[in-house]
C-alpha cells in the first residue's frame, strides 16, 4: 500500500469558541469510528487491483495482444500482401478490359471520327461557303436598301405620333391640370393646412403639455409610493428571514460543516495511518507464518532434494537413455545393412551379376631406375620412382 503521500494529521486551529473546541472530538471519534472500515475496504480493494493488473492483466493484455498478431495481424498482412493485391490489380485489369478500354476505343475511333468528319467538317463548309457570303449578301441589301427606307419611315411615324398624341397630351397639360392644380393647392393651402396648424399651435399643444405634467405628477407620486412599499418589504424580509439565515449559516452551518470536513479529513488520514498499520502486520503474519516456512522449505528441502535427484537419479537415467538409444541405433543399422546384403546376394543368385573380387594382399607398384627409356632397368628391391624423368621430357621435346 502506498502511504507515501500521506502526511501526519494537523491540528486544527479554527479560532472558535470552547463549546466548539469541547464538540470537536466526540466528532471526530465518531467520524473516524464511520470512516475506518471504510478506508480499509478502499485499501483492501485498490491492493488488490493493483495485484491484479500487475499479475493478471498485464500478462493477459500482452497475450492477447500477441494473439492477435500472430492469428489476426500476420494472416492478415499475409493475405493483403499475396491474395487480396493481386486479386485487385486483376479485377482492375479486367474492369478496364471490359469497361473502360472498349469504350476509350469507341470514342477515340467512332465517335471523334464521326463526329470531325460527319458534323464539324460538313458545317464548317457550310458556314464558310454557304452562310458567309450569305451573311454578306444580307448585310449589303440591310445596308444599301433597307437602312435609308426605314430612316425616312421611322421620321414619318415620330412625326404622325407626335401631332396625333404628343402635342394634345402637352396643351392639356399646360393649359388646364396645371392651373387647375394651382387653383387646388390655394384651397387646400387656406382652407385646410393654416387653419388645422393654428389649431395645433394654439390648442393642442398646451393641452398636451397639460396632460404630459399631470401624468408626470402621477407617476412620480405612483414611483414613490412602490420605493416606500418596496424599502418596507424588504426591511421585513431582511429583518424576518436573511438576518436570521444568515446568523445561523454564520454560527451554525458554517463551523458545524468545518467541523464535519475536517472531522473527515483527519479520519480519512488516520484511517490512512490505521490501514497501513493493519496491512503490516498482516503481511508481517503473513510472511512469517506462510512465506517464512515455504522459503526454508524451498531452500532447505526442495533445493538439495532436487540437487540430489538430478545427479543421483535423472543424470544417470539420462545416460542409460543416450546408451541404450545408440545401442538401438547400432542395432538397427547393422539388422539394416544384412537385409540389404541378404537381398543384394538373392537378387544376384535370381538374375545373376559380374562376379565379386576376390580379397587379396594389395600388390607393391614395381620400381624403375631414372634414366632414358631404353636404359630404364626395373628393380625389385628400389624404392618407386615418378613414371616421367627430365631426360624422358626432354626426348619428348626433341621429338
């Protein structure tokens, strides 16, 4: 357990009075009666994670994740690398043999062809032999014919609209709207806006000052009346309910729940302390009831019973083992090579075959003396000499 962090449990100074001094460690005992087994259940449990991660998971994360690259990641790997890739590049292959190849030929040897030599070509012809000096033809009779008649039209009409519409429509404008408007706006002028301004100059505008004060007045007196009723209210409701809120969170809920928090505070790192104590001794009983015995049980039994089984039984049972396998060995080769002779001698004595050597003392090669071929002498008892001396070599040149 790692206690490390934890520090000695302060005293608490909170500067209050002796009846908050004298309630603080009834508190506490109780608190930290509340809070031990429950901090030793969190330091049991979060051991015993640690034990498990360090001993089960880890191990098992690390096997499955070889698992999973030795049955997932290489079969995988294996399969992208030599089935689906070249699988791929075959489908594409054939996808553009089927689809796009035929289709590219189509339009690069049918359609552009037809279309260059069957449409563009033939209106291109006929464009620049056909509708251009067309054009031109068109534009000359436009030009020549057409242009100076419509202008001596076109004046001939502007003028017939003109006296027909334009010079009407101008007299009745001059002579008979338009002093017939200015006659209007003299009546409107004297008749209606001097008139309705003086009536809002002289009456409407001081009866409006009039109202606006009064309903100035009103207000104002209506403004004072809520801030009087408002002040009042909540001088009530400060003298009712937020003055003595607020003397009991003063003086009451507030060191009540400092005393609570710190009350669980110390118990927690006491409790701390206690747990850490606690688990000591438990692995202190632990080793030396338990791991103590089957150390020296290991170490003083096991160990020298090994020792001794290893030189004084398994040594020599492995050494009998090695002796007797190359016994069987020997054995089963030599069984092996007189069936091979035994059907070897019955396949000669069936079919027949050269006749065997016959073992014999191996004969000594015969000695000559050095010299030419001519004086060459054999002599048993001299050592054997090459079968080519110099003066041989040099007749051979010669020759």
């Amino acid at each position: 357990m790692d206690y490390g962090k934890h520090q000695a449990p302060a005293r608490y100074e909170s500067g209050d009075g002796c009846l908050t001094t004298l309630i603080r460690i009834p508190v506490r005992i109780v608190v930290l009666v509340l809070v031990l087994p429950v901090r030793m259940v969190w330091d049991a449990l979060a051991a015993c994670a640690r034990a498990v991660d360090r001993t089960l998971l880890r191990p098992l994360g690390r096997a499955l994740a070889r698992l999973f690259h030795v049955l997932v990641a290489v079969p995988a790997g294996w399969l992208w690398k030599w089935v689906l890739t070249p699988l791929g590049h075959g489908l594409r292959w054939l996808a553009a043999a089927v689809f796009v190849w035929p289709w590219a030929a189509l339009w690069r040897y049918g359609v552009v062809p037809g279309v260059r030599y069957g449409i563009v070509v033939p209106l291109g012809w006929l464009y620049t032999a056909v509708l251009t000096p067309l054009g031109h033809g068109l534009e000359w009779v436009y030009r020549t014919l057409l242009a100076p008649a419509g202008r001596g039209i076109r004046t001939a009409v502007g003028l017939l609209l003109t006296v027909l519409f334009v010079w009407p429509v101008v007299g009745v404008w001059r002579y008979v709207l338009v002093p017939l408007g200015l006659a209007v706006a003299w009546v409107v002028r004297y008749l209606v806006v001097l008139p309705s301004a003086w009536t809002y100059r002289e009456l409407l505008t001081p009866l409006g000052h009039g109202i606006a004060r009064l309903l100035n007045l009103l207000a104002r007196v209506t403004a004072a009346g809520a801030r009087g009723l408002w002040a009042g209210l909540r001088l009530l409701v400060m003298v009712l309910l937020v003055t003595p809120a607020v003397w009991l969170y003063q003086r009451v809920l507030a060191p009540v729940g400092r005393e609570i928090t710190a009350a669980f505070g110390v118990a927690w790192r006491v409790a701390g302390f206690v747990s850490r104590a606690v688990g000591r001794t438990l692995a202190w009983l632990a080793w030396h009831l338990v791991g103590a015995p089957v150390a020296w049980t290991y170490r003083a039994v096991c160990t020298p019973l090994g020792h001794f089984v290893r030189d004084a039984v398994w040594a020599p049972a492995r050494r009998a083992a090695l002796a007797v396998g190359r016994t069987a060995r020997d054995t089963l080769r030599a069984a092996r090579e007189t069936v091979r002779q035994a059907r070897r001698d019955a396949w000669r004595a069936l079919v027949g075959g050269p006749p065997a050597a016959e073992p014999r003392e191996p004969g000594r090669p015969v000695a000559r003396t050095l010299g030419d071929k001519q004086q060459a002498t054999t002599v048993p008892s001299a050592a054997p000499a090459p079968e080519i001396s110099l003066h041989g070599e040099k007749s051979v040149q010669q020759g």
